[in-house]
C-alpha cells in the first residue's frame, strides 16, 4: 500500500472529474441521508429538551399507576338487579304502609323501577340497572361491600415484587347520581341556572371542569408542580392548596383568552404572567346537596312560573315559595308561606315520610380554595399536527385537571363527604394507586408482567358478563401503565427511534448503494486507462484499490456532510416553527422554576452521526466493490490500447 | 512498412516512398545505410544482457481463433543499448514490447530481465519488478490531467513508497534533466506535446530503472519535438547508463538506434 497521503492526494483528483454527475449523485443520496439526519437531529433535540425539563416535575422519576379493573359491571349484573327489584319491592310496600299510618296519599307508579329494561334478541327482555334509582344505589352498595375490590394493600403488594421504593394514591371525585351540585363560585357569585351540575358530562375546560375534574392525590406527587413560595399546607384560613388548568387560573385571574392565532411568545408571556399572577389566589367552591340544590332549583322555577303568570289575573303564587340564596352558597329562603294550617301539618307528614325513606335535609357548605400551581389543560383533540404530537410527549407529567392534597380530606368534612361518602354506585373507579419504582427497567417490567386488558369477547357485557373477570381470574387486577413522568415513554420512544434509525437507515443505505454504485462505477470506468498506467510504472492492484477505496470515502463523506447540512436546516425551521410553543407547553407541564428554560427541536448526538457516517461510507464502499474487482482483473494492455 | 535492409533495395524503396525526391531519398539512404550499419555491430556486445528472449511465443485468442502474435522470437539486448522495435503493424512489436515489461506473460519461451525470469513473478512482484526496474513511455504521455507536473513525475516514486523529500528532489534533478524545471508547478494542460513527452520520459527516469521500454515516443510529436525527445533518449542512455528499447513506425528514430528490430508476422525479420 502507498502512504495515506500520496493515496490522498491521488483519490481527490477523481471528485474534480465527472463533476455533474458527481453533485447529482452527492445531492440525491445527500437528500436520502437526510431523512435520517433530520430525524436523529430533531428527535434527539427532542430526547434532550426533555431530559433538560425531566430536573422538573415528576419526570426524572419512574412512576406507575394502577387502577381497579374490577369496578364490576353493575350494570347488567342479575343479583344486583334482583336485589334491587327485591328491596323495590319492599320499599313500596314500606311506603304504602307509612303512608296509611301518617294519613298521606302515596302513589307507588311515581316510584320508578330499579332497571330499565329494552328489547333484546329472540323477543327477550334486558334489563340494566338505573344507578339514579335509590333501591338500586343500595343494591349497588351492598354489593360493592360484599365483592370489595383490590385497593391499596393488592397493589402493593402486586407492586413490591418488583421493588417499589413507594406508594401513593389518588381519587378523582366520584360520580355522584343524587342531584348535588358543586361549583366555582365565579368573582364569589354563585349562579343559578339549571344546567349546572356536580358531574358535568363531555369534556369541559376552564372553571366548569372542577366538578369533573377535581382529584385529591398525594402530596408527594403533587410537590413537583407547586409554584415557587407555595406550600401544600392547608392555609390558615383553611383554604385548600389546589393545582388547577391554566384555563381555570386564566377565568379566575379575568384574563381575556389569548386568540388561537395569538403568537408562540405570545403565549409564552401569557403563561410567565399567570404564573405569577395565580400564586396564592384564593377562590370558593360552593357545595349543595341534592335537597339543597333542588330547593334552589325549586326558588329559580318558582320565580320564572311567577314572571311568567304575572299579567294573568287568576294565577295564583304558590303557597310556599323559596327564594334565592340571600348570599352565595347560602340556604334557600322561604320568601313566602300562605299554606293553611292544615297544609302545614300534611307537608310536615309528608317530610316526615321523606325523610323516613332517605330525603335528606338540605345542605351547602363552601370550600375555600388557593392556588398553588398550575397544569396545562386536558386535550381532547386528536391532532396529527406536529407540534402536537410532539407536545404529547410532554403532556402527561401530571397530568390536565385539578389537584388537592389528601390530607384536605381529613381537614375539611365537606372534601371527605364528597370524595369518600358520595352516594357513588361506582367503587372505587376513581382511585389510582402508584408505584415508584428506582429503575425504567423495573417499572416496565412491572407493567409488562402484570397489566391485564379485560377481556371483552368472553365476558360480553351487553350479555351481563363483567370483562374486568378475566382479569381476576388472572390474579392481575390492575390496569397498569407509566404516569406522572415520561421517562418510560421517552425511554421507549428513544427505543423505538433507535430501531427506526438503524432499520430505515439500512434501506436508505441500499438505495444510495444502487445510485453510488452507478457513479464510483462510472469513475473507475473512466480511468481505466489512468489504472492501466499506473499498474505499467508499478502500482499493485492494492495500491489502486486503495486509491478508490479512499476516493469512496471522500465521495460518502462528502454526502454525508451535505445529509448533515440539511438535515441541519430541517431541524433548524422545524424549531423556529414549533420550539417556543412546545417550550410553553413544556414550562407549564413541568413545573419548570426557570421559565428561561427552552425546548429545542434540533441536537447532535455523536452515535447516531457516527451511525450515519459508517453506513454512507458503507454504502459507498459496497457501491466500489464491483466496479473495482472488474477493473482490476482487466488487462491494463487492453485498456491503454482501447483508450487509443 | 518494412524497409529494406539491402542498401539498393532501401534507394529504390525510398524513391518511391519521397515521391522521388531524390535528394530526401538519398538522405534516407544514409541512416538507413548507418542503421544497417549498427544493426550489424550489434555482434559486438557492449555490457552485460539485460533483456534476454528466449523462443518467445504470444498466442491471442480471438473468438474461436489463436492468433499468433509472437513466434520463437529470441533477442538479447546490452546494458546501455539503445534499440528500436520496427515493423509493420499487426507484427508483434508492441506484444515484444508488452512481454519484455512484464505487462503480459508469453505463451511460451523465456524472457529474462536483468536475471529474472519475469514470467515465473507473482503479480505483486512483477509490479515491484516493473517499478523498479523498467521506465515506461508511451505515445501519448498519459501524464494525470489534475496533478502537476512534479507530482505526475513523482508517480512512480509514491508506488515505490519513496520519502516525500526524496521524491521532490528526485524531480527536480529529473525536470531540470529534460528541460522542465521552471513546469514542475504546472499542469500537464500547460504543457506543450513535446514537453508532455519529456515530462513523461521524466516519470519513467524516477526510479532510476535499467530499462526504458518507450511504444511509439514520437508519434504524436511534430518532427522537431520527435528529434529532441530521441536526443533525450539518447542523452539518457549515456548520463544514466539505461538500455532503451522503443518501438517506432519512424525511421529517422529507429535510424538513430544502435541496432534495429525488424518484425514481421510475429517473428524477427532481420
């Protein structure tokens, strides 16, 4: 072999011949290589920003969440509906006797059944529970206490098999089917309409999602994401330490919404500015039962049935009138009573009756909040965009709702009740229990070894069975999955990528193999006479062999500087494109105490460029094998005389 | 076209071929008759053998037919000899040329360079052999388009894994030898046919080998550079000491021969 230098300097003097075809095939092989230096660069832009915001919230932590798979089908479930039916039963004959004693008229039809039942195939009847009804919310109940599902204790021990170093939990509050109610009062004022509800149903944003939305988790979980100078101490004034969507903290704080074509650093000031204007803000949230909130109701009706009759000469105001709340979250007044005595006395029977049989008194109590921090907001978009898809990568520290310590339960009755003795028919199917876990490896294989999908084929729930069964006939009563950081995810992401990169990166090089081949072939075809020469004053087939070698490796180099050079731009337009929007994003669902803090879309990792730079060189090298072993078997004779 | 060894014979030869321009006709008579002259000196020896032929035969295949490019060709040639292949074409004396510097192997016969018998060498050493021991020059110079001409002469130096120092120095002598030194830093473009056949007689000097095998040198050469690169030849062959064997169509080149080979039909004629 000769010198590397002299080999050099004898490879570069073939990139200066056939120069069009040279830069067409740099560009087109250039520009293949590109996908791959556009996605390693961007991607591990990505991986990094991340790892730079994972100091915060919970992401440097390997958490993971179960939840009960075996809330039971209640619906469909035939003992729950016998019971149910049965207790019906008896409740009305209850009633009709308790009516007799107090000498009041009681009218069973106005007591609906337990279950509604529908047509179902070959003309039979199905019947599913109606979980408003209060035979079947005891039904449900005692079911729920004689089939009690796996909670804490399971999980932990499910979970200490694979080492967890801690446990907490978290309950969203429940479904409550009575007809409470519970709000946010706006600016301190309660309003009154009829639409409002403790269970909002759909998806809501902004204060209306609180009664959908509130959970109370451990306040080791919360710590991460309260703003500087706030504590999760329950206040002096006994105001509640809540996290809550920026929505909500930007209707709170009065701020006008920012205009979906407001700009990226628009919105980034925007977030800086809630975040210190939210600190410590206060609000209350009004809780009324249902015997509260239907007297309300009742006064809103009333007024509107008075409004409405107030020209008509023979309308009547009723007898007894409740008025609306003298303050917010106040009890329903009785603005007027003109009953008779005898009226009196049979509505004193009557609430006698009531109560007998599970009416309850009416109740409202504030809640008083303080802002502690905040989340992003729940998206309920499926959004292809990619500075979407991006941010769901970091969306999922906390998660999008509103966030109170456990312990306000223990300090505030009102937060017990509704979180603890709701009249919920749903077991449990609010609470998460979670799992710290020391290393990604075990966390995953916690979730690998023991997640179980329910098995909707052989439990058909349309036909009463309960999917969550084949769960527990499994021993694996948890849905299992990665929370509160992505660690998992970008630990797999990162995985995915890798495999990506490697096996697209394979095809890629095959491709720029077939189109490099057609120029180093072409090449070495030209200079046969330039070969035969040199094999005449002396050069063995190696020396020229490593000639072409080298001038492959220039050649591949030179692709892979302009795969690199484009690949740069892609990432760089793609961060000037999207990076302050997901920065925002990623300030607010990290918590991030420096809000200088930015994310960025573009960032070279030195393997994945070395990966890049061997298979072009490699297809380079694949691409001269042929062509080279051709030329030099070639008698030098016949190329000198040929080219004559 | 074969020129006649008898000088009666060459006259009249000649005559026609001047279009009887007698006095170009007698002119050619003359190094014809000194060409015949040398031609029989030869049985002189002047130094040692250096190329040693020996019932040499080259058999081509074309298609479903050999073709006899050389038959029982047997030559000796001396250290310091300057001798020229001639013959019509098709006569096998760039296949004699081809075999004596190893770029073919014979289908029969030995050929012996300075002691070795080329056709028993691997191919990694005939390629040691051919670049240390032959300089070769061909018609049209093949000197490398991109390179200059110092680093054109240094080719055979860097195959030759010569020092860098060493083989600038050696190009210098050799650019200043041909009359090139103020071209070294130009490229082969620049240079005129007659100064990319010096540069290229350059390149075959580099190694200093005992032989230069040179395949029509003047061929594509104006008669004026023709001559000057013969008299480099020759000023080679004495300065150096180094056997030059060129193969030629021109007579006044293979007259300025010590000795002439005549082939024909892939045999020696005379």
């Amino acid at each position: 072999m000769i010198r590397l230098r002299e080999a050099t300097m004898l490879a570069l003097t073939k990139l200066r011949t056939r120069k069009v075809r040279l830069v067409v095939t740099i560009v087109i092989s250039g520009l293949l290589f590109s996908v791959l230096a556009a996605s390693s660069i961007g991607a591990r832009g990505i991986f990094s920003s991340i790892a730079s915001f994972n100091k915060e919230g919970l992401s440097n932590r390997f958490l993971t969440q179960g939840n009960s798979l075996s809330s039971g089908n209640v619906f469909m479930n035939k003992d729950i509906i016998d019971r149910a039916s049965a207790i019906y039963k008896d409740t009305i004959e209850a009633k009709k006797t308790e009516a007799k004693k107090l000498g009041i008229e009681y009218n069973s039809e106005n007591d609906r059944p337990p279950y509604n039942e529908y047509p179902g195939q070959n003309g039979t009847k199905i019947r599913s529970i109606d979980p408003t009804q209060p035979a079947a919310v005891q039904a449900i109940k005692e079911y729920n206490t004689s089939h009690p599902q796996p909670g804490m204790d399971e999980f932990k021990k499910a979970a200490s098999t694979y080492h967890a170093s801690a446990f907490y939990e978290s309950h969203t509050i429940p479904y409550d089917t009575s007809g409470s109610q519970l709000e946010v009062l706006k600016g301190g004022k309660e309003t009154y309409d009829d639409t409002k509800s403790a269970n909002n149903n759909g998806p809501a944003t902004g204060l209306d999602s609180f009664a959908s939305n509130w959970s109370l988790m451990s306040e080791d979980l919360l710590e991460p994401f309260i703003l500087p100078g706030e504590s999760l101490a329950i206040g002096k004034d006994g105001s509640i330490p809540i996290i809550i969507p920026i929505s909500a903290a930007e209707q709170l704080l009065g701020a006008k919404a920012l205009p979906s074509s407001a700009s990226a650093s628009d919105r980034l000031e925007r977030t800086r500015q809630n975040r210190e204007s939210i600190k410590g803000f206060t609000f209350d949230a009004c809780y009324r039962n249902a015997t509260s909130a239907s007297l309300v109701n009742e006064a809103v009706t009333a007024q509107q049935e008075i409004d409405q009759n107030k020209n008509k000469k023979d309308y009547q105001k009723p007898s007894l009138q409740y008025g609306l709340p003298a303050e917010a979250c106040g009890p329903a007044p009785i603005i007027r009573d003109e009953r008779t005595a005898e009226q009196k006395t049979l509505d004193d029977k009557q609430l006698q009756f009531d109560q007998k049989f599970g009416a309850t008194e009416g109740m409202q109590s504030k809640i008083h909040f303080r802002v502690v921090g905040m989340v992003p907001d729940a998206n309920y978009s499926i959004s292809t965009d990619v500075s979407q898809i991006i941010k769901s990568l970091v969306t999922s520290s906390l998660g999008s709702g509103w966030y109170a310590p456990l312990s306000a339960a223990a300090t505030n009755e009102t937060v017990s009740q509704l979180f603890f003795e709701a009249n919920t028919q749903f077991a449990d199917g609010g609470s998460l229990y979670f799992a710290d876990f020391k290393t990604a490896d075990a966390a995953r294989t916690f979730i690998d070894q023991q997640n179980c999908t329910p098995d909707y084929q052989k439990y058909d729930p349309s036909s009463g069975g309960d999917p969550a069964q084949s769960c527990i006939d499994s021993g694996k009563p948890f849905g299992l999955g990665p929370y509160g950081s992505n660690s998992l995810g970008l630990e797999s992401a990162k995985k995915t990528f890798q495999k990506f990169f490697t096996l697209i990166g394979l095809g890629i090089a095959a491709i720029a193999c077939v189109i490099m081949m057609g120029t180093v072939g072409k090449m070495i075809a030209d200079s046969r006479r330039e070969t035969a020469v040199f094999r005449a004053i002396g050069a063995k087939k190696l020396d020229i062999a490593q000639i072409y070698v080298l001038y492959t490796v220039f050649l591949s180099t030179l692709i892979f500087l302009f795969a690199m050079f484009v690949g740069l731009a892609i990432a760089v337009y793609a961060n000037h494109r999207w990076a302050t929007d997901i920065t925002q994003q990623a300030l607010v669902a990290y918590n991030a105490q420096d809000l200088n803090k930015a994310f960025r879309l573009y960032s070279f990792y030195p393997p994945d460029m070395l990966y890049l730079l061997g298979i072009t060189v490699t297809a380079g090298l694949l691409s001269a094998i042929f062509p080279l072993i051709r030329s030099l078997r070639r008698n030098p004779i016949r190329d000198m005389r040929d080219d004559t | 076209m074969i020129i006649k060894t008898d000088p009666l014979q060459q006259a009249a030869q000649l005559l026609e071929i001047t279009g009887y321009d007698v006095e170009s006709a007698i002119a050619a008579v003359h190094s014809a008759h000194a060409a015949h002259q040398r031609l029989h000196a030869h049985a002189v020896p002047k130094g040692p053998v250096v190329v040693q032929a020996k019932n040499l035969r080259k058999e081509y295949k074309v298609g479903k037919q050999h073709v006899n490019a050389l038959q029982d060709v047997s030559l000796e040639i001396h250290e310091g000899e300057f001798v020229a292949f001639t013959g019509p074409s098709g006569s096998g004396k760039s296949t004699l040329l081809q075999l004596i510097g190893g770029l073919d192997k014979p289908s029969g016969g030995t050929i012996t360079i300075d002691g070795q018998d080329i056709a028993r060498l691997s191919d990694r050493k005939l390629s040691r052999f051919r670049n240390r021991t032959i300089g070769f020059v061909f018609q049209f110079f093949y000197l490398q388009p991109f390179l200059s001409v110092q680093t054109n002469l240094a080719v055979p130096g860097i195959f030759a894994r010569m020092k860098p120092a060493e083989y600038k120095e050696r190009t210098r002598e050799l650019a200043a030898a041909v009359g090139l030194q103020d071209r070294l830093q130009h490229h082969p473009k620049e240079l005129s046919g007659g100064q990319m056949q010096r540069a290229a007689i350059a390149r075959a000097l580099l190694n200093k080998p005992k032989l230069i095998l040179a395949d029509e040198p003047t061929g594509n050469l104006d008669s004026a550079n023709g001559e000057a690169i013969i008299e480099l030849f020759d000023k080679v062959r004495k300065e150096f000491g180094t056997t030059v064997v060129v193969v030629t169509h021109d007579p006044k080149v293979a007259a300025r021969a010590d000795r002439e080979i005549i082939l024909k039909d892939g045999r020696i004629a005379g």
